[in-house]
C-alpha cells in the first residue's frame, strides 16, 4: 500500500488526518518539527535537506501539509521567519515531491480574503489584510505554478479534541471550566470546522483524485461570540462567562478579517454529502470526550 506523508502531523489538522486516514487501512507517516513525538519523524521545512532525507526515507506517494507557521501576530511581526516556513518552506516541499511524483495535499485559509464580503468561494477574488494571508497566498500561487496537479484545501476555525488543546474550543473548556471569564469576538465571522469532518472530507477528496482548491468547513456561519456561547452550552458550562468585545478591542498587531468564512456548495457536490455544521460538530466532539480523556 503506498505511503502518505503528513508534515505536521504533531498539530491539530494533522493529528485527525493521520488518525483517519489510519482508522481506513492507509499507511501513514507522520512529522513534527518542534513537538518531539516518538512515533513521528522530525522534517523543518526551513531546512530542504531535511526535507529531502525524509521522503527519501519514507517515499511518499501522497503529501499532506497542514504544517505552517500560523499564529497570526507572530507573522506579522516576523515576516521574515513566517515566509522562510510558509513560502519558502513549501517551495523546497514541492520540488522534492516533483523529483519523486508525490501528489501534494495543501492546506490554506480564508485569511487570503479581506473580510468584506464572506462567505466566500473557491472563485471569489483574494485580497489578504494581513501578513499571514499573503503567505498563504503566495503558497497558494506557487502550488498553481509548479505543482498543478495539487489539492488546495482552505478551511478555518477547526475545532475537536487534539493532543496540544490549543484550538478554540480547547481553551474555551478549561477557562470556562475553571470559573474564569473568557473575552471573545463578536464581530468575526467565520465557518467553524469540527477536525474529523475535515478530515474524513480530505481523504475522500484524495480517493477521489481531486485536484485544485476546495473549501472545507463547516457548512454554519457563525460569529465567534455565538460559537462560543453555543460551545459552553453543550458542555453544561457558564455561557455567562463569555464576554463579547469586538476585535479592535483586542489591540492585535494583524488585522483580521472580520465578515469572512466560506461556502462548501463545491465539495458537497463531489463527495455527494453535506458538510456538518457547529451545531452537530459540537455534539460529536461531546460524545467523543470520553475516548480521548
């Protein structure tokens, strides 16, 4: 059976994907690069040898990438450090999926769009408003560029159960939990993405032989405000405790788009199915909590 390799699969994204892909039978090689993980090899994108002793190594015929430097105000601040890994990085990715006819497996953001008038598809025109979605941008067009038979994958606000808790909801459950207040914005809207949902849809679209840009989220917009309260309810916790400001509010270096999120008519239309929203997201995520606790 051939190979996938996941860079990054010590985050969020990559965690779901190699535990579906996994849960199917595949074979999967998973990477991290500073969460040291026994079962994962280590691969910096900043380094192309690295790169290279990995897949010569592992000899992937499928690439997954859901690793980047993503935390949104450390970019802008170091855009510099961001491109080495978001850009350049990526660069050195594909050149050596080229040599050895790996299909590359990319995941974007609606970062890329301004915030103006979301949700949007996969056609709508980008016009990043911060450091980040213009990385994430160039990616995007690099992979058009030298790498045509790829899947882009853009999703946003993913959520469930992973090892690290970082994401949203994870946070929000232990302040919550602990009595604490928890200042959230209400005036960034998005489509929130329960992470086995994405990435059960990811491997379809693989099996499939998809190629090209995908949204995939969850099919609910929702502020983050609204998310939130809805998230403190289905696990019996103070929605009271939630506080909604909006994002200038904040005092974030990085703009955010604010009215973004996106339409998943196109992915619903080839894997036949709709895409979950928050709502059942949640409820999953609930029911999963005693297997990952």
């Amino acid at each position: 059976m051939s190979k996938t390799l996941i860079v990054g699969a010590s985050g969020q994204v990559g965690e779901h994907i190699q535990r579906a892909l996994t849960a199917r039978g595949g074979s999967a090689v998973g990477t991290y690069r500073a969460h040291a993980r026994p079962d994962m090899l280590r691969l910096d994108l900043c380094d192309p040898a690295s790169i290279r002793d990995v897949l010569a190594d592992v000899k992937p015929r499928t690439i997954v990438i859901p690793a980047s430097l993503t935390n949104v105000d450390y970019v802008e601040a170091h855009p510099d450090e961001g491109y080495a890994t978001n850009v350049a990085g990526l660069k050195s990715m594909i050149n050596a999926a080229n040599a050895i006819q790996a299909k590359l497996v990319y995941f974007s953001s609606d970062y890329i769009f301004d915030g103006r008038a979301g949700p949007y598809t996969e056609d709508d025109p980008a016009n990043p408003i911060n450091e980040y979605g213009r990385q994430k941008l160039a990616a995007e067009h690099l992979i058009a560029l030298c790498a045509p038979q790829a899947l882009i994958i853009r999703t946003t606000v993913v959520y469930g159960w992973e090892s690290q808790g970082k994401n949203f909801v994870n946070r929000l459950i232990r302040t919550l939990g602990d009595q604490q207040p928890m200042r959230v914005p209400v005036d960034q809207v998005g489509s929130p993405t329960h992470a086995p949902d994405l990435a059960r849809a990811v491997l379809d679209l693989v099996d499939q032989g998809a190629s090209g840009v995908y949204n995939v989220v969850g099919r609910e917009l929702a502020s983050r405000y609204d998310f939130a309260v809805e998230a403190a309810r289905a696990f019996d916790l103070d929605a009271d405790l939630i506080q909604p400001v909006e994002t200038h509010e904040f005092g974030q270096i990085a703009a955010r788009p604010l009215q973004a999120g996106m339409l998943v008519s196109k992915v619903e239309t080839a894997l036949n199915r709709q895409m979950p929203g928050y709502a059942a997201g949640l409820r999953a995520m609930l029911e999963a909590q005693n297997d990952v606790r």
